[in-house]
C-alpha cells in the first residue's frame, strides 16, 4: 500500500507521488514568536511532525523545514509593551517554543528558517514581482497585484469579490486594488527595519514563507502543511507570490491542514479568554499526553480539547504502558504489513493505528517467548512512528501526577517501601498495611509480585 494524502487545492485524496523519491521536501509553518504558544499551535507541530516521521520510513532523505516568524508587529508591539529589546524577545519565545514541541515528543525539523536571517532573499523576491509586473511600489510599500495572476484564489476556493467581502482588508491610499496585500512596508525611525531599494523597512508576513521555502527547499516543493486557518490569506498570498516569481511553476504539489481545536466545545478565542497554553498545560500532564489527545482525532477534523480528554488520555497510556512494565527492552521492528502503518498511510489515520497499539500490547500480553518478543517489538516499531511510549515504563509510572508539586518525593516513597518490608520481616503485617494505606493516600500504589514491589502514581 502506498501513501495517500488529502491535498487542499485539488479537494481530494491523492497518492503521494514526490518530486524527487530520492529527496521529499515539506514545509510547516511554524509560530510568530511573541508569546508562549496554545495548544492550537501544538496541534500542526505533532500532526506533521507524525508524518514526518512516515515519510523517513518511505523514502531515503525528507528535507523538512519549519519556520520562525521573527519579524512581526504583533513582536514589536509586545516588545514595546514590555519595553525589551524584540530580537530578545523573539529568541526567548523561540527557544520556549523548541521546549514545549520537545516535551511533546516532536523531533527536530532538518532546517529552522527565521525570517530575519533571510532579508536579501525576499528583497530579491519583490525585485522579480515588479519586473515581472505582479507588484508595485507606492508610497514606501511594495504590494502585489492579485489582479495579476489569473488563477488567485484556487486554494481557498474563492473569487476576488468573495475574498474582499469576506475579510478585512485594509483599504489604503497606496493601494491600487483592495485586495492586494503587502510585500514590504515602512519602518518608523523606532521601529527595526532593513534598508531596500524602496526605503527603510521590513518585510510582509506572506512574503517571508516564499523567500525561506525557495532558498532551501526550491522552487516547487512537494508538501506545504499548517492550519485550516492559514488557508486564507496566507497560504493563498504565498502561491501567488511564488508562482508568479517563479514564472507559474507550481509551489507545492499537496496542501495539507489540520482542523482546529475547540476547548470545552467552544472554538478558542481571545474574545472568550480559553486559550490553553501548551506550558500551561505541561504542568499538568505529561507531553505525551498531549501528543496522544492530538493523534487521537484525525488531522483534518475538529477537534474538542478538554479535561476530560485528557484524563482518559493519561488513563489509557497507563494501559499502554502497563502492558510494557516489567518486559525487556525489545528492539524496534516496522512492520509494513500491518494494519497499523496502513492507517498511516491512509491519510495519516492516527486514531485507528493508536487502536492496533492496543491490540498488538493485548496480544503481546497473551503471548510467550519468541512470538512474545516479536509483538513487543512490533508494538515499539508503530509506537516510534507516532512518537509515542518513549519513556521507561517505570518512570511513567512514578512522574508526580496533575502537577502535584507537594507531592512525595521518589526517595520518601522508597524509603516507606523499605519500611514496609522491614515491617514484613518482623512479622508486623498491621505496619506493613498501613504503610500501604498512607501511601495510598499519597497516590501512589504498591504492587506486589515474585520479583519484589513496584510502585505507581495514581
């Protein structure tokens, strides 16, 4: 079975066909960075980072990038808030977005772009679009002309007249056309900026995706991933910019976007205050929970976050990882016969190969010696592909629980074990039982077998 994925522009499921099956290139985009970042920012970080990891087992070199947007106003605005320096500002979110995507088991892109380090490129960009009259400059802009290209708006599915009454566009003097978006726009004495040939200033948002997808992926690539709602305006303006820079040649073969996510079944807004911030989140559950919450719902559907999901998330885990509790270390084996890695490659289906997890975990439980050793290593094989059961299955079990920071500590609870079984051995079964009960009442549980005592949270 070959992969197929769900492509944006042509509305359909396609095989996935690359470019070059010697060398795959995709491209994410990746956060402003100007706060720590919600969980509906985390939810295209885990998707494509889980086909990331499919497509290294399909093909022999994926190039993977994804950007850091550096260079923004909502940057400048909350530097000037916050009276710090933006480039600062910009590298201390970066690096809280690179921990956050870690804690969620999200293994590094080949190439991290940030927009700032690529100036001459989109400089080089705009002199092209002018030349090649798909752009202006006006009164210190530069925009695009999307009366220019023909076929503007085919990704989103939308005519010129449907796209100006459906968004907010800014009307200005300098604009020839409602619609035409900005390129490059002034900067103010006090605010950073780059000199061009139109003047000090910096770049548009849309611009800044073309120019570092160009520079080190090419002229075409074959996946551009992101959220729904980045189909418009952004992903729209990066075609058009593109494409008319590189003559028509196309951008990127498939589209891919994940659905959004909704908070206790409302959508989140900051209207409505109920964004959930990922570190927020993090000291409360495990990052693998919130890895699993995502892949548990198809990339493409909405998806309802809450605390109850996220609840079961960790109890099912609990399962997952109980089946691997007390079983050697096995090395990890694809098997891509399965029906698990079939899933995936049906438009990455994550939460049927989550339910084959379970089922190789219940069969490998049932089973005995080599054929034992062979469903573990199954198991670990489509576990890798989803970045998920990657920690020791003791240490799951002992991590505090609901970020309980007065809860005891490791040591305490091995010390009360001792305890306990000193108590055993002098035939004070009473202390015994009630060392079991006071830790019981700490949330932890013993667990008592022919090797000795184990110990989980609860």
């Amino acid at each position: 079975m070959s992969l197929a994925l769900y492509n944006t522009l042509s509305r359909s499921k396609e095989p996935f066909t690359p470019l070059d099956t010697e060398r795959v290139t995709m491209y994410v985009c990746g956060p402003t960075v100007y706060n720590r970042v919600h969980i509906g920012n985390a939810r295209p970080a885990v998707v494509f980072d889980t086909l990331f990891r499919l497509l290294q087992s399909q093909f022999p070199k994926v190039v993977y990038a994804r950007n850091i947007t550096d260079i923004d106003d909502k940057i400048m605005n909350t530097a000037a808030e916050l009276g710090e320096d933006i480039t600062e500002l910009s590298q201390r979110y970066a690096q809280a977005y690179f921990e956050d995507m870690e804690a969620l088991n999200c293994l590094d892109p080949n190439i991290i772009p940030y927009a700032t380090q690529h100036i001459p490129e989109m400089i080089s960009m705009i002199e092209r679009l002018i030349a090649k009259g798909h752009a202006y400059a006006s009164e210190g802009n530069v925009l695009f002309a999307v009366q220019s290209m023909a076929n503007y708006g085919e990704l989103s599915g939308r005519s010129l007249d449907d796209m100006l009454a459906g968004a907010r566009v800014e009307v200005a003097s300098y604009k020839k056309y409602a619609g035409d978006f900005v390129l490059w726009k002034p900067s103010a004495a006090s605010e950073p900026g780059w000199d061009s040939p139109w003047g000090r200033g910096r770049p548009g948002w849309h611009l800044e995706c073309s120019a570092m997808i160009e520079k080190h992926l090419g002229d075409t690539i074959d996946i551009h991933g992101g959220g729904q709602d980045l189909i418009f305006p952004h992903h729209e303006n990066e075609i058009a910019q593109s494409c008319c820079a590189h003559d028509g040649q196309p951008f990127a073969k498939y589209w891919l976007h994940n659905g959004f996510i909704n908070i206790e079944g409302e959508k989140m807004s900051k209207s409505l205050g109920n964004f959930r911030m990922v570190n927020d989140l993090l000291d409360q559950y495990p990052g693998e929970v919130l890895r699993y919450v995502i892949l548990s719902a198809h990339y493409r559907s909405e998806q309802n976050f809450g605390k109850d999901l996220l609840d079961s998330a960790w109890r099912a885990l609990d399962s997952l990882y109980g089946y691997l509790r007390g079983q050697a270390d096995a090395e990890p084996t694809l098997d891509k016969d399965s029906a698990g890695y079939a899933a995936l490659l049906d438009d990455l289906n994550t939460p049927v190969a989550i339910s084959e997890l379970y089922r190789l975990a219940k069969e490998m439980h049932g089973a005995a010696g080599d054929a034992k050793a062979e469903l573990h290593s199954q198991l670990m094989g489509l576990a890798n592909l989803m970045g998920l059961l990657q920690q020791d299955p003791e240490q799951w079990f002992k991590q505090a629980r609901g970020g309980d920071g007065d809860a005891i500590s490791e040591t305490e609870i091995e010390a009360l074990i001792a305890k306990r079984l000193q108590a055993k051995a002098d035939k004070d079964y009473a202390g015994a039982d009630q060392v079991r009960e006071d830790l019981l009442a700490m949330g932890v549980v013993l667990e008592d077998s022919r090797e000795g005592t184990t110990w989980r949270r609860s």
